[in-house]
C-alpha cells in the first residue's frame, strides 16, 4: 500500500490509498469547515448544510441521488464535527466515476430548494429533539457548552430550534459559497483505486472551484463550569471534563494511553472499581476529544440517584490515583490495546480515507503509519502520570449532569474532591 497525492492548481488536494486485495472503494470530499466557524446566529448552519446538499441539484432530485448510488450498491453520506464536514461514499471500484460525478453535483450544484428546506428544517428540528429525549446524547452537549462557555466550539453541532427554524436559503448558500473553498477540501479514496485516473475525476468536477482566504477561528479558551438538567429519568447521567491537549500536542498518545488505563476497556481502572468491585454503574468510560488547539479529557457515567455521591467520590479517588502511580503492566497493556485499535482501525477503506483526509486537512500531510506506531511506543509511564496531573492542573474541573438531581452534591463539592 501506497499514499499518493496531488494538489490541484486551485489548492484542492487529491489523496489515494491503493489496496489492492479489496472490490470496493471508500471515497469521499472533506471540507475543512465545522460548527466551530459559525457565529451564534448560524449555530447548526453547517450541519442543516450537510442535510441539504442531497436535497436536489441543478441536474437531480433528491431521489434521482438516492437511486443513482443504490442501482449500483453504494452507499452515499455525510456527517458533521466542530472542524470539519465529510461527504463520503463507498462503491465497487468500477462505479468511482459515478460517486466523483455525484460528490460534485451535491457539493456545488445544489438549489437549496425552499420548499426542500421547510422539510428539511423539520427533520432536524426533531433531531435536535431526539438528543433532548436521549440523556446520554444530551449530558455530552451540555459537557461541551459548559467547558467552553458562549464559544463556537461549545455550542452544540445541530444548533437549536431557533437558530434552525431562522435559516434560510441564502444563508446556507451565502455559507456554503464562503467556507467551501478549493484549498479547504480534500478528495481522498482508498481501496480499488487509480491515482491519476482520481485527480482527472476530481480536476473535471472541482478545477473550477476557487480558493478562499478564510477567516482564523477564535482559539478554543476551556473555562470549566457546571451544567445541569433536572429531569425524571431512571439514571443520572454524569459527565467530567478537564483540559486536554490538541492533535498536534506531543503529549497526545501520552493523554491517550492515560485515558486508557482509567477507562477504556474490561480492564481498566474505573471499570473495574466503579462497575466490577462496587456496581455502581453499568457503562462508565473516560474519552479524549482533541481539537486543533486544544481539546478536553472526559469521564462519563450513569447510576443511579441513590449512588451518584458514592460514584462521585469514586471517580475523583481514581483520577488522583492515576497521577500518582502507573503499575508496569496496565501501561504496557494500555500501550498495546492503543497500538492494536489504531492499526485495526485502519485495516478498512473507510477507516482509511477517514484518517488520511482528516491529517491532510489538521497537519498538511499524511503522516506514516510507522511514524505513529513509533510515537506510542515511545511514550514513557512518566509521561503518563504527568499527563494525569496536567489535567487536574490546568483548569478546574467541569461537570455536566442530566437526571434526577436532588442528591447530585454542589459544584464546589464535587471539584474539591478532584483537588484533594
């Protein structure tokens, strides 16, 4: 297997991964745009964007897209993050072709048609009441909008009811004309493809499309904070925050590989203290949500109302511990269940193309996979009991809790138990 990539005159980038054994390919366009660039105003805009650009074009329906990808088994879809907005498909390499030619069409000829968008508006309206009904979707939005407080970066990807139900057609062409530039997207493939024969696809479809200089996003500032929602659900759903560090921190794996031993998996610290010695929870897990220039360590957990102190105080115990000790063997195991999930991970096209757009877009390359492994075997146990301190250093904690909260103890409680 092999990277290529090409840059186009206009500063769009083409990117290919060649595996050979595999029928099919996992291509798509990212674009280097997210709910981060959006002013309270357009709260939600790239992600009503997203929804609309299968709407119909100035060529197809919204059918007509939906039945050209499925007469030939693909599958076409999209998603939106804070910093970025994928449209992707996978097909049997023979109808690539069709997937570039269908790519181009949404991400440059659609109508936004008026009547496409009242319909529209209201499927998100009722995914937005969707996260509202689901707590465990919900206590992450709030997590988010309390560590980083009237940010872009903290308010939630889907927006509200009334940002969405003001959005308008020009708006999210207006939207879609500024941030959609050549040199912020990336055309990346990977399974059963022809590098040359994807930069002729991608030069016919996008060539024409102009670069932009856009505007820097204001730097994520984590303040920490408390949010909480009272509401008569069998559980409480509890989540913590700290600071954590950027994509392109040195201490990356490091926070990763801390976050594993606390967390992640059957044999990791909180799941066997919370849920196998105590019962507390069923799922409880810690997560690293990295940013460009920052990002945020997490905890989340669901008990219930007569456990939650107890579970507070268990999981305060836990973080402290992890800055003071790491046993030899859970760091070793940590490291190789980090190393093991990176490279399955990336064994599928998707998993693939998904990585290499995202390093294009974050890093201006694609870095080797060498490389990476390198870096988590380089990682020392030092370097993860300092990453277990930098988060209880750099910034009070942050808490976000959605249940019955009558026996949740107050904000300054629940932070001295992690400062004790």
């Amino acid at each position: 297997m092999s990277v290529e990539i090409t840059t186009l005159p206009n500063g769009l980038r083409v990117v290919t991964e060649a595996m050979d054994r595999l029928q099919t390919t996992s291509i798509g366009v990212w674009v280097g745009v997210g709910a981060r660039a959006e002013s309270a105003e357009q709260n939600g805009v790239s992600h009503m964007l997203e929804h609309m650009a299968f709407k119909g074009t100035t060529t197809r329906s919204a059918r007509d897209i939906a039945e050209a990808i499925e007469d030939v088994g693909g599958h076409l879809n999209a998603y939106t993050s804070r910093e970025q907005t994928a449209y992707y498909a996978r097909v049997l390499g023979d109808d690539v072709p069709l997937a570039v030619d269908l790519l181009g069409d949404i991400l440059q000829r659609s109508t936004f048609d008026p009547v496409e968008l009242e319909r529209e508006r209201g499927v998100v309206i009722q995914e937005i009441g969707e996260v509202q009904d689901t707590p465990d979707d919900l206590v992450f939005d709030l997590l988010q909008e309390a560590a980083y407080p009237d940010q872009a970066v903290g308010r939630p990807i889907l927006g509200t009811v009334e940002t969405v139900s003001a959005f308008s057609r020009d708006g999210l062409a207006g939207y879609m004309g500024q941030h959609y530039a050549a040199d912020s997207m990336v055309v990346a493939a990977a399974g059963r493809i022809d590098h040359a024969e994807l930069v002729d696809l991608a030069t016919r479809q996008f060539g024409d499309l102009k670069p932009n200089k856009r505007d820097e996003v204001p730097l994520a500032e984590y303040r920490g904070g408390e949010a909480r929602c009272d509401r008569k659900f069998e559980q409480v759903h509890l989540t913590f925050g700290f600071p954590g560090v950027a994509f392109t921190d040195d201490r990356f794996f490091a926070l990763q590989i801390m976050s594993t031993i606390l967390g992640d998996g059957m044999s990791s610290r909180l799941f066997q203290e919370v849920r196998e010695n105590r019962g507390l929870a069923y799922s409880v897990y810690s997560f690293t949500a990295a940013l460009m220039d920052g990002g945020l360590f997490g905890i989340y957990a669901g008990t219930s109302p007569d456990q939650i102190d107890e579970l507070v105080t268990v999981i305060a115990d836990e973080v402290r511990k992890m800055g003071d000790h790491v046993e030899p063997r859970e760091f070793a195991r940590a490291r190789a269940q980090l190393k093991a999930s990176t490279l399955m991970a990336l064994e599928s096209s998707s998993g693939r193309v998904e990585q290499m757009a995202r390093q294009l877009l974050m890093f201006g390359r694609v870095i080797p996979l060498e490389e990476i492994v390198s870096r988590i075997d380089s990682v020392t146990m030092d370097a993860v009991t300092d990453s277990a301190r930098l988060i209880l250093s750099e910034g009070k904690a942050t808490m976000a809790a959605v249940g019955p909260l009558k026996k949740l103890p107050d904000y300054d409680a629940i932070t001295r138990r992690f400062a004790a």
